[in-house]
C-alpha cells in the first residue's frame, strides 16, 4: 500500500470548526438554482464537495419536506441554510432531554456533533435549501422514535452510500 494511500485511510475527521465554515462558504457563494439536483420527491440534493475527511451536500427541501428524528451514525456536521427557512427539532444521546426546536433562517447555521439526535423540516410555504457538511462523510443514519414513552428508542438504521438520503445509491 502506498504511504499517500496510508495517509487517506488514516486522516482525521474534520474539526466542527472546519465544517461550520465550510457549510457557511459554500452556502454564501451558491445561487439557488444554479445547481443541477438529483432525486426525486419532497427533498432533493446535489454533492458539492467529496473529499477523504468530509462531504458537503445541497439540499433542496419542498414545502413540508420533513428528515425524521435521526443521527449521522458518529459523523460530525454542520449545515446552512441557503435559502427559506428549516426548523430543526435536537436532543443529545449523551444527555438526552425532551426536544428543543430552533428555526433557522437563509443566511444561518448549526452545528450538529456526533451525538446529536435531529429532525429537519421545511415549514413552508416556499421551497428551502440548505448546505450540509459532514465529517467522515456519511455512512449510516439511525432514525428515533420521538414518542414521550418509547423516547430515542432506534427504530431503524439505514445505509446511506455516499448521498444524504438513507437507502439512495451513490
């Protein structure tokens, strides 16, 4: 094996700095519409940047579209909204409390850290986008219950294969 290959498979996540800036710099130089998406229904996306340590993503979110209760299976992310707004409902696996919603204009950001439990909609009433970083780039995501009496029990973990969408084909 060669010692450039070595140092790939060795690199080190991104730090969340890194990311939160990421998110914010490409979010900053898109232009809705400029960027040919793939997928088809409520919430669609395009990869923006792949490198070994991180992954950038943008995705489209139609009125309504809705990411149930979920986690990005160890990676640490960040995302930016690009345009519209989203509402993002968190908890922490670490500290789990009931759920705490944030609504997220065009020009603001989140971090979200491996440990992060979230949902993300789209409340209308015009499409929204959003920039997405994460670090190691996406595995598996595993979705929650939100229910008060069976509360972050997993229900499902998905493969993502290389998209932000769980089941979608690189």
């Amino acid at each position: 094996m060669s010692s450039t290959l070595m140092k790939i498979e060795e690199a080190e996540p991104a730090a969340p700095g890194t990311l939160t800036a990421i998110a914010a710099g490409l979010a900053a130089s898109l232009t809705p519409g400029t960027v040919p998406l793939m997928g088809e229904g409520r919430r669609r996306f395009a990869r923006l940047l792949e490198m070994p340590t991180y992954e950038a993503w943008l995705i489209s979110w139609a009125p309504a579209a809705d990411l149930d209760l979920h986690d990005h299976g160890g990676s640490e992310g960040a995302f930016h909204v690009v345009a519209g707004r989203l509402v993002e409902a968190y908890t922490d696996l670490e500290r789990p409390e009931p759920l705490k919603t944030l609504s997220l204009h065009a020009g603001r950001g989140r971090r979200v850290t491996a440990s992060r439990v979230h949902r993300v909609w789209n409340p209308g009433p015009r499409e929204a986008m959003s920039v997405h970083v994460y670090s190691p780039p996406l595995s598996i995501m595993t979705f929650f219950d939100d229910h008060p009496d069976r509360f972050l029990a997993p229900l499902r973990t998905e493969s993502v294969h290389g998209s932000p969408e769980p089941g979608s084909a690189r």
